[in-house]
C-alpha cells in the first residue's frame, strides 16, 4: 500500500471516529426489536458508530454493518473479525460473507419516515 493511501485512509477514519463521538449520545434508543424480541438490529455501524445507510449482513454470524465502512476496513485482507462484543464468529469477514439486507434497510427507511413524521407534528403544535 503506498504512503499516501495509508494516510488518507487514517484520515478517513479519523474523520469518522470525530463523527462518532457527535453520534454517540443516542445509541441507547437506536435498536429495532422484533415481536418476539428476539433480534436485535442496530442502527448504527459498529466500526463507526455512524448511522447505517446501506446495511450488509455477515452470512457467518447474522450481525450487520454499513457497507461502505466495512467495506473499507477490509479492503486490504489483513485478518478482520466481526467487531461485534463475544460475536462467536472467529472467522475473518471476507467479500463474499457480505449479503445486502433489504429487511434491515426497509427498517431504517421505517425509522427514517417516521421522525419525519414526528418532527413534522411537532412543528405543527
């Protein structure tokens, strides 16, 4: 890898964990549980800490992520694993474990909508 690829990915990642910190305060409410409660999806990139836009399922393990991030974080095959905490998948994310996930992107664009929605009738009050 040349010297200044290495530098503008640590740009780039500097420039992400900064974004993350803004983020960080409303991870708490930012989970989608199912009927059951048996799943749970996050709204946000465990790399990054930023929202998901376009989410990306791990075949080996179920835990989703942003495509773009990981996407990044892999490009260079050096031995990535799930960053999930006690992700029982000790097998390095590869390309072809990524799957698009248009359940989890119909949730976002649900979310999404709705605090339209809420801040629209809020405006109103």
């Amino acid at each position: 890898m040349r010297w200044n690829q290495k530098l503008e990915d640590t740009n780039y990642m500097n420039a992400v964990e900064s974004e993350a910190q803004k983020n960080i305060a409303g991870l708490d409410e930012d989970l989608i549980m199912e009927d059951f409660g048996v799943e749970v999806v996050p709204f946000h990139d465990p790399w990054s800490k930023l929202l998901i836009k376009h989410p990306v399922r791990n075949k080996r393990c179920g835990h989703i992520y942003d495509r773009e991030t990981v996407l990044m974080i892999i490009k260079d095959n050096i031995g990535i694993l799930c960053p999930v905490r006690d992700c029982p998948n000790l097998s390095d994310i590869k390309l072809e474990h990524l799957v698009k996930d248009p359940d989890v992107e119909q949730e976002l664009q649900k979310r999404k909508s709705d605090k339209i929605k809420n801040e629209t009738s809020s405006d109103e009050d």
